[in-house]
C-alpha cells in the first residue's frame, strides 16, 4: 500500500515536471518567435522594459560592483603579498570581475530586482484576466507583453554587466592603490597586460545567457501561474510563484555559469 | 431564425478536475441578437463565453463562430475571428498601469493603423458615449466599480466589434449603476448594433435586455426561448428557475397580497 502511494506520488511529481518543463520549452520557442515576427515593435515598448529593467538596476549595480571590487581588492591583496605579487592585484580584479563574479552577481542582482518585478506583473495579468482580455482583442501576448520583456533584457544584461566590472575595478582601485598604497601605475598595467578579448567575450556571452534564463524562468512562471500545482490564484499564489521563480533564475544561472565557463575556457 | 446561427455551440462536454461542468451544450446565437444565458451560480455560464472566444478547449464537442471551429482552426484564423469579438470582463479587466485613455486606445493602436490623432477622435467618443470623457487621465484603481465596467465597454466597443460578449455586467454593483450600464447598453447596440450575448444572475430586469434567454441548469443549455416564453415554460428546470428568482419571496400570500 505503501509503496503504491509512494510510486504513485513519484510519478505524478515526474508528469507535473515533465509537463511544466515542456511548456516553458514551447513558451522560450513562441517568444522567440514572436520576437522576429513581423510586425515589428513600437520602440517605446521596449524603451519602456529597458528603462524598467536596465536603467532602474544601474543603482544597484553601481553599488554592488563597487563593493564586489573593493572586497576583491582586499582579499587579492592579502594572499599577493604571501607571494610578494602584489603587483598582480590589478589583474587578478579585473579578470575576477570580468570572467566570473560580474556576470554572475549582475545576473543574480537582476533577477532580485527585475526578474521578481516581471514576474508578479505577469502573474496579476494573468490573474485579473489582463492577458485573456489581451488575447480577446486579438492582441498576442507574446507579441505584446513577452518578446519586449525577453528583447530588453538580452539588452540590458550585458550593459549591465559592463557597468559592474568598470565600477568594481574602480572599486578595487581605491582599496589597493588608496587605502594599500599600491602603485597605480602597476594596478592598470597589470590589467592592461593580462586581459585578452577571450576574457571578455567570456564575460558577454555568460551575461548574454544568464539575462536570457532571468527573463525566460520569471516571464514563464509568472504566465503559467494559473497551472501551478498548490494553486496559483490570488496574491498568495502571485507571491509563491514570484520566490519560487527568483530561486528557479539564481539555481540556473548558478548551473549554466559552471557550463558556460566549460564550454569557453 | 431561418439564417444561419453566428455562433453554435455543438454537443459541448468539458470537465475541470473532477467536475463535469458542460455535459453537452448545445446553442445557437444569431446575428444581431441579444442572448442572456441565466442560470444559478458555478453551472458554466462563464465557461460557455470563455469555449466561444477559444480560451478554452472542450474535452468534446463544436464551437463554431461564422461556421468555424474555434478549436480547429490556425492561430491566424482565430486571431481573424476574434477581431470581430468584443469583451466585457466580470471584473473589467483593464490594464491597471495605463490610464483609461491608453485602456480604450490600446486595441486600435495595436490593431489599426490609425494616426494618434484619429485615435484620440474615437477614443474620446466612446469614452463621452460611456459620460466618461473627464475620466480618461485617471488609472482603473481610481474609478469606482460601475465607471470601471463602463471603461471596459468602452474598450470593447472600440473596434466597432460585430458579437460582444458580456460576463456578469452588473454584478457588485448597485441599483443605479446597473441601470446605468443597461442604459449604456441600450443605447450602443442600437447605434451599433452589435450581436451580444449576456452572462447575467439579474433576472428579471435582464429580460428587458434580452431577444432569448437561456437557461444553463445541470451541465446543458434547458431551452433557448423569448423572454416571454421563458417565463411561461412548461420545461421544469426553466419553470423551477423563474418560480425561485421571480415567484413571491413570502410563503404566505396574504402578506405580499
């Protein structure tokens, strides 16, 4: 008996997956559809999805790029100077900054700030029957609200990105050259001989891909909120979805860095 | 009612979970009607408005609109067909981050090719047809419930649609402002006369409304009938309906006289 409840359970959980990964595959494929399909969009809307998930992130990227890059400094310092390199902290900042923790922290703080936004705004749309009103207009969704979500974000993402690593290697600036009496000279020659263009592209790719899984991930389950297992309706269900979408994003991006950087290096 | 329905709903089956809620429907609506479907609350009225605009599949069953099967058609094919269609929602379902202006005008700027100053000139007559027109900078959560469903008739009208769809027009609203929308009704079916079909509990005043009415009781449509001979029917369900929503509140006549 036991064993049947327990294959039982087992196997509803492994349909319910299957099914919601199936239909977050055809959603990714009808947005991107949707985002060459003609015709083309009004350039507010997506002025409008950058402005909210770009230009409303720079503060906080400003703010975590520069203690990312002062931490950085601080630690890189500290271990350099066992091995009388300090010399390299320029560097080894830099190319932190660049190759992993930019993209990675951007991706992460973006989806705290931005990813939970899309995803709630979607789910009361789909819960106030926003979205079946749009779709009774012969309006497509994914034409309308979706593919400007997906096309800013691809955008914003890596601007974002670059905005992280410029303040955090300033940040580490004034730690090592400021605070630990590096020479300054040395900091931006170390960088300026050790950064090659791989470094970066790494970096454009990963930001590229991670604003692509924050926009799918929160957009997804923001509009299948209804299809969620314990009852997606109401602001608890809005709610519920909206963390369980955060967490989705961070793990993904987390799993697809490792992948990415495999795949590169 | 020699011509062809407009809308034909054909042995409609459909089961949410456990519950079997359409166990059959059949109904015919024509053009340039008004069709009320009444019915006691959670017997699928609603359902049967959300099968005809393809929000839903059935299990089983036709829903045809000009003679076609919304359920087997192209994505273009249905997008075609719901061109024609207006909707009011039972809550409005209006884009609470637009103003009511951007609301009414959202579907002929996404539709059309109208200039914004040509859309301004309709938008601002459906919003004075609506005695809205000093209303249009205000968001939705501004606006008190009747004012919010006379925004999303205003939305629904924009287009100039053929067939419009009413879910619970009334309902959470008071006397005046049912009436209000009823007049609101009125007066644009017929400047535009379009077909409609009404989702409604507000029986009788909805019959005023109504060139049919029916009777959604116990998974199927009982009867589709003229107000007049709905409330005259010999079939049980429809006799059972109007003795509980129209026949004496008292159980004594002496005390309603």
């Amino acid at each position: 008996m036991f064993l049947l409840r327990f294959s039982e359970t087992l196997g509803s959980h492994f349909l319910y997956y299957v099914n919601q990964a199936g239909r977050m595959g055809i959603f990714l494929f009808l947005v991107i559809f949707n985002m060459f399909k003609l015709p083309y969009y009004k350039i507010s809307n997506i002025t409008k999805q950058i402005y909210s998930i770009g230009t409303l992130s720079i503060f906080v990227i400003i703010f975590t790029g520069a203690f990312t890059g002062m931490v950085l400094a601080l630690q890189g310092y500290t271990t350099l100077r066992k091995f009388s390199s300090e010399g390299l902290l320029g560097s080894a900042v830099a190319l932190g900054l660049i190759r992993e923790l930019g993209p990675v922290l951007t991706a992460l703080m973006v989806t705290g700030r931005a990813g939970s936004a899309i995803c709630a705004e979607i789910g009361i749309m789909r819960n106030s029957e926003q979205i079946d009103a749009l779709e009774c207009m012969a309006i497509d969704p994914y034409k309308y609200i979706l593919a400007p979500k997906f096309i800013a974000a691809i955008i914003s993402m890596p601007l974002l990105n670059a905005i992280f690593n410029v303040v955090g290697i300033f940040g580490g600036y004034a730690i090592g050259v400021g605070l630990l009496g590096l020479n300054k000279g040395a900091y931006f020659y170390s960088m300026y001989k050790d950064v090659e263009f791989n470094d970066i592209y790494m970096g454009l790719v990963k930001s590229f891909c991670f604003g692509l899984i924050m926009v799918w991930t929160c957009s997804a389950k923001g509009y299948f909120v209804h299809l969620e297992r314990n009852g997606g309706f109401g602001a608890e269900g809005v709610s519920r979805v909206t963390t369980s979408a955060v967490v989705l994003s961070s793990v993904s991006i987390l799993v697809f860095d490792y992948f990415i950087t495999s795949l590169l290096l | 009612m020699n011509k062809e329905p407009t809308i034909q709903l054909i042995d409609v089956n459909k089961t949410f979970g456990t519950q079997h809620v359409l166990k059959g429907v059949n109904l015919s609506i024509y053009e340039g009607k008004t069709i009320v479907i009444v019915g006691e609350s959670g017997q699928g009225k609603s359902s049967i408005i959300k099968h005809i605009l393809g929000l839903i599949k059935p299990d089983s069953g036709k829903v045809l609109v000009y003679g076609k099967d919304v359920n087997r058609i192209s994505k273009k094919e249905l997008k075609d067909i719901r061109s024609n269609f207006g909707v009011l929602f039972q809550n409005a379902a209006l884009f609470d981050s637009m103003t009511v202006f951007d609301n009414v005008a959202l579907p002929l700027r996404e539709r059309t090719s109208k200039s914004e100053q040509e859309i301004s000139a309709i938008v601002n007559e459906k919003l004075e047809m609506m005695d809205l027109h000093e209303s249009n900078e205000k968001f939705p959560a501004q606006l008190s419930g009747g004012m919010r469903k006379r925004v999303g008739l205003a939305r629904a009208l924009a287009l100039n649609p053929k067939i419009v769809f009413f879910d619970e027009p009334t309902t959470g609203l008071d006397v005046a402002k049912s009436n209000e929308i009823y007049r609101v009704f009125f007066r644009t079916q017929s400047k535009l006369g379009y077909t409609a079909v009404i989702v409604s509990h507000d029986v009788p005043k909805i019959f005023k409304l109504a060139d049919y009415v029916a009777l959604m009781s116990e998974g199927v449509i009982q009867d589709s009938l003229s107000p007049e001979d709905f409330q005259t029917s010999d079939n049980p369900a429809i006799s059972d309906f109007v003795e509980k929503t129209m026949g004496r509140i008292y159980e004594s006549g002496q005390v309603e006289g």
